[in-house]
C-alpha cells in the first residue's frame, strides 16, 4: 500500500480586500479569512475547508465548491451565480434560505445529499422556517430520485440500476408516492386534510347507494358528523361507522405526527 501526503496549505487569519478572478484556491484550508462586499469570478475553492471565516455579502460567479467543507462560517447575504456545489457539506455556517433554490446540483441524489447536510446546518444556527424548506425539498428528491432510478431510460441510471435493482426502487417509489399522497410523507398537513375529506366524500356516496331517496348533500352532512364520532339525522350502518371511526383515529395520527415533527426541529 503506497500512501502520499494530504495536507492542505493553511491560509489563516487574511482578508480580501479586492475582489478575486480566474484563481485556484482548491485544496486549501481557509480559516478565519475574512471578505465584505466583494466578487468572486471562475475561483476554484474545490475539496476547500472554510473555518470560522466571513464572506457577508459576498458574490461568486462561476466558482466551483466541488467537495468544501464548510463549518463556523458567515456566508449572509453572499450571492452564488452558476456555481458547483457538488458533494460541500456545511455545518454552523449562516446562510440564507434562497440557497435551496438557485445553488442545488441538477442531479437527484447530489441535491438531495447537500439539501440533507443544508437541513442539519439550518437547524444549527436556528433557522427552523429553512429547516422546513429544506425537509420538503428532500422529500420531493427523494421522489425523483427513486422513479429515475426505476424507469428513467438515462444512461447513468442504467448504467447502475439493472434487473432486481430496478424492481427495488420501483417498489420504493410506489411506497414513496402512496405516502406522498396521504400526508406528503410526513410533511403536508394540507394533503392529510385532503384526505380526510375524500374519506368523508366516499362515505356519502357509498351512504347515498344505500339509503334510497336520501340526497348527496344530506348524505355528505351524516358522513361529515359521523366521521367526527356524532350523529346528525339518523344512524348510519355500523360498518359505516367502523370504518369513519377508525380512518378519523388514522387522520388525526398522521396530522399530529406532523406538528410533533415540525415543532421537534424547533
């Protein structure tokens, strides 16, 4: 086994006081370097790590962040124009939430791993609305994801995912989008609504067959009391009942798991 040595230069305790143009920084360990208001263009910060360094309203064009870790640092305010951040990891380091919509790599699974690293950061300093944001983009990625592993006809996917491989995401995606549907996968309280009333929807109906002469907005009305465990005019079958019963218990657990888990990023 033949070993080499990995260390980066150190650049430590600087400040740019001018803007920067067609430079190489990658491999290199900024630590505690500081620059306000100035402009990044064509700069490699590949494999970079950015320690406890200050970039507030900075602008990058065209840099490339492929592999930084960035950690303790303020990037507030800065503005990233076609920049690379493929495989950068971030930790403590303020950053505003319009990163998650102009800066995410246009493959599935990089976006989706630096939207997981940008959550776990947005949680560190605070910013529990990002946190949000960055859950439901994951959610969202993890779809796409999942189906192009499965059936997209792209040659990198089927490069890599062949025969039982693709039947395995397949499986994924159809368990992924039957959540999606029901309650967003953990993160739409709107679509556990939605399903509460399609529930009430097709018990009226169902209702409205059996009960001969009763009209669908009557029938919706029982099924709506019943769903919530009262009855309005009369008594509808027990097997009616059983049934609005269980999904309200059902419905009301999907909702409340939601709130448990936005209110535990807090």
């Amino acid at each position: 086994m033949e070993l080499r040595d990995n260390r980066k230069e150190i650049i430590e305790d600087k400040e740019f006081s001018a803007g920067l143009r067609d430079a190489d920084l990658s491999r290199k360990e900024l630590s505690r370097v500081f620059a306000v208001a100035q402009t990044f263009t064509s700069v490699s910060f590949k494999q970079c790590v950015f320690t406890s360094s200050y970039f507030r309203n900075c602008k990058f064009i065209r840099c490339d962040f492929t592999g930084a870790n960035i950690k303790d640092s303020n990037f507030k305010g800065a503005q990233f124009e076609e920049c690379s951040f493929k495989y950068t990891t971030w930790e403590k380091t303020l950053l505003d939430e319009r990163f998650l919509d102009t800066c995410l790599p246009s493959e599935e699974n990089l976006a989706r791993d630096l939207v997981r690293s940008l959550r776990v950061n947005f949680a560190q300093i605070g910013n529990y609305e990002a946190v949000n944001k960055a859950a439901s983009i994951e959610v969202k990625l993890t779809g796409q994801y999942l189906y192009n592993a499965a059936y997209s006809r792209q040659s990198d996917y089927r490069a890599k995912y062949k025969g039982p491989a693709r039947l395995t995401h397949a499986l994924q995606h159809l368990r992924w989008k039957s959540l999606d549907l029901l309650w967003g996968n953990g993160e739409s309280i709107l679509r556990v609504i939605v399903f509460g009333l399609v529930v009430v929807l097709v018990a009226a109906i169902l209702y409205m067959r059996d009960a001969v002469g009763t009209s669908f907005q009557d029938a919706f009305i029982e099924a709506l009391w019943h769903f919530w465990g009262v009855q309005y005019r009369a008594p509808m079958p027990s097997s009616y009942e059983v049934l609005l019963t269980v999904l309200r218990f059902v419905i009301f657990g999907l909702f409340m798991a939601i709130l448990v888990k936005r209110l535990s990023r807090r």
